[in-house]
C-alpha cells in the first residue's frame, strides 16, 4: 500500500512539473522545479490554471 502510495505522488508530481514546463516556468527564486514541494508545484499549477499561462513571480 506504501508502495501505490509513494508512486501516486510521484507521478502527480511529474505530471506538474511538465505542466509547468509547458507553460514556461523552470525553476523561480532560483530553485528548480524537482526542488519544490508537491504543495509547492500544485499552488503554482492552480495559480495558472486560474490566472492564465503566466507565472505568479518572474522565472530566476
């Protein structure tokens, strides 16, 4: 169970990271986007599924 668990977060979080990708973000305030959170990586997703294809801050 551990298992399925551990492998749900790793594939939403991948799914995130391309999403952003795809809409340009890379990494911001210096810190790439492997490097954050998945609360981190869904906020900034949310952020731009509401408010467009932008990113809330500029990319570093």
């Amino acid at each position: 169970m551990k298992n399925l668990h551990l492998k749900a977060v790793h594939q939403k979080r991948q799914f995130l990271i391309n999403e952003l990708i795809r809409s340009g973000i890379y990494k911001k305030n210096n810190k790439h986007l492997y490097e954050w959170t998945l609360s981190e990586l869904e906020t900034e997703y949310q952020y731009i599924e509401t408010n467009g294809m932008e990113s809330s801050t500029k990319n570093n």
